[in-house]
C-alpha cells in the first residue's frame, strides 16, 4: 500500500492561509490605491504567500510601503483556480472510468 500523501492537507493550509492574507486586508479597509495601508497596520508579516499574491497582482504595492487587495485581480485569480480544480477532478473522473472498463 502506498504512503499518504499530505498535498490535500497541504492545499487546505495554503488556501486558509490566501483566505486570512486577503481578509486582513479587507478589514483594514485596503480595497483600493487611495486605501493603501502599511502590512504591519494589516496585521500582516512578509511570507512567501505574500510575495505570490504580489506577483499575481492581487497584493498591490502603492508605493510607500503601502498595499491594497485588488479585488478584480483575485476574482480572476479564483475563476483560475476553479478552472484547473474542474480539470483535475475531469481527470481523475477519466482515470477512473478507464481503470473501470480495463477491469
């Protein structure tokens, strides 16, 4: 029997962790460049996920040491994942459906 994989487990730490990051931003009011406010002011520490969600576009930097949560960005941003989660589970669906018909 094959080791357990911890990738789910992994996937949900990740996902709470976006979930938090984006939702410290939108308590602190930093929706939109005028709103910018400092991390710290956020409650939030520099991370790796951090540095993702800036590359994505969804953390913006307003200069100054001032960020804001783009929320058209992370809207695209989850119509992406929902995509690549549908075509996962299309996969899965089809390995499962031929090792079925194999016997």
């Amino acid at each position: 029997m094959a080791a357990p994989s911890f990738t789910p487990v992994a996937a949900i730490v990740v996902s709470k962790k976006r979930r938090a990051l984006l939702d410290a931003l939108r308590r602190a009011g930093a929706t939109s460049a005028g709103r910018a406010v400092p991390l710290a002011q956020a409650g939030i520490e520099p991370s790796m996920l951090l540095e993702i969600q800036k590359l994505r576009g969804v953390v913006v930097d307003a200069g100054g040491d001032r960020f804001y949560l783009d929320e058209a960005a992370e809207a695209q941003a989850a119509a992406g994942r929902k995509v690549v989660a549908a075509v996962l589970i299309a996969a899965i669906v089809v390995m499962l459906l031929l090792s079925f018909a194999r016997g």
